[in-house]
C-alpha cells in the first residue's frame, strides 16, 4: 500500500487526532492537579499568616509572603502554558474588529494598574483589521504589555501603535522608547521561556511566543526592529 493510498492518509489523520486529544486530556489533568496542589499551599500560606501572626517574626511573615507570590506566579505560568498549547487548536472566529479602540482599552487597563507610572500612549485611530477579537486581544496585550514592562525603568515612557504600508502589505506596531536589544539575538525573543541577555523584567517568557503564533494562525508574521538604547518596534501582519 503507497504511503499515497487515501486510506492510509486516512488512518494517519485519525491516529494523529487522537494522540492530540490524548495529549489535551493530559494536559488537562496535570493542570487540574498542579493548581490544586498550588491553591492548597497558598490557603495554607493564608492560614498561617492569620492563625500564627502574633507568634511569626517579620522574617517569617515575609517568607511567607513569598511563598504565597510563588504559587500565584506558578498559577499564572500554567494559564500561560494552556493557552499557548490552545491556540493552535482553537477554530478562528474572524471579523472586523477596531484595533485603536481594543488597544486603548488595553492601555487603560495597564494605567490603573500602575497609575503613578509616567506614560504617555499613542493610539492611532481607524485602525481595524479582519481577525479572531479573543486572539486579537491577546496579540495586543503581549506586545504593549510587554513594552510597558520593558520601559519602567525610564523617566517617561512612551508606546505608540499605528499601522504602516511595507512592501505595499498593511502593517501594524508597538513601539516603544524602552532600552531596546541588539538584533543579533533577535531570533530568540519569540521562542517560549527564553529572555534577552540583562532581561530582568517579569514574565515567564511566552508573551511573544503566544503573539508569534497567533499571527501565524491568521496568516501573517511578526518581527521585531531594535537597537541598543534606542527603544525597539515590534511590527505584524494579518494576512
């Protein structure tokens, strides 16, 4: 039988469906049982914050509390890590969506969770594109919020998004006045878990990744253009 045989191409579909289920399933469940394992510690954490607080010193009141930051760290790494693993799974729902207007909100969003940082947003307006809202939402959060965490340590910071004609291709970007990275290592910022050298910002190192692959799931591609000490832009196409 030819490796060309519908039969056998067939076959192999289902075998391949089925070990993408068996894989969801257990990813799934390892999920299901680390959260519950890390949701018992955090209580715990609680309890003994509150039922032993006269008898812990400040040292112990901060071990503690960072115990109990860990586990909500390790909660949101393995949001992260399920999400990622979802989207290529997850069937596009594409329509028209106002892109000034999602990243606006996401701007907002990121003002009153810092509100004393001084920032200053460029929205441009009429941007609108044809893609999934959820995705699209996330494409949005990762690269301004990534360009928000990169430039904290900046007097003013400033994050423009627009939208641009390259090569004749509609274009969007972030960018940002932020310590920027030399492009020799471009290649590794879009990969899961990796950080650019002197990196001390927090995440987990699968923002970009979930964007790099979002985008290609519609049909486009991102990149990123930077120097050292000159801010860095992250450029995407829709398809």
């Amino acid at each position: 039988m030819s490796d060309a045989d519908p039969l056998h191409i067939l076959q192999e579909l289902q075998l391949m469906t089925e070990a993408n289920n068996n894989l969801e399933a257990f990813n799934a469940a390892i999920a299901h049982d680390l959260c519950s394992a890390i949701t018992a510690i955090s209580g715990y954490c609680q309890l003994l914050t509150e039922v032993c607080r006269n008898q812990l010193d400040e040292q112990g009141k901060a071990y503690l509390g960072c115990i109990y930051d860990a586990t909500l760290d390790m909660k949101q790494l393995i949001a992260s890590l399920l999400n990622f693993s979802h989207i290529g799974r997850v069937e596009l729902r594409r329509e028209k969506i106002d892109l000034s207007e999602m990243a606006n909100v996401v701007t907002e969003q990121l003002r009153l969770s810092q509100p004393k940082r001084r920032v200053t947003f460029r929205i441009a307006r009429g941007i609108s594109v044809e893609g999934d809202p959820g995705l699209c939402r996330s494409v949005l959060d990762n690269l301004i919020g990534n360009a928000w965490k990169h430039g904290f340590h900046r007097g003013n910071t400033v994050i423009e998004f627009g939208m641009t004609l390259l090569a004749g291709q509609t274009t969007y970007f972030v960018r940002d006045n932020g310590p920027g990275f030399d492009m020799a290592v471009a290649d590794r910022i879009f990969a899961c878990f990796q950080r650019l050298p002197g990196t001390t910002v927090e995440g987990h190192g699968i923002g970009l990744a979930t964007v790099d692959r979002i985008v290609r799931r519609h049909g486009g591609r991102v990149w990123a253009e930077s120097r050292p000490g000159e801010g860095a832009t992250f450029l995407f196409t829709m398809g």
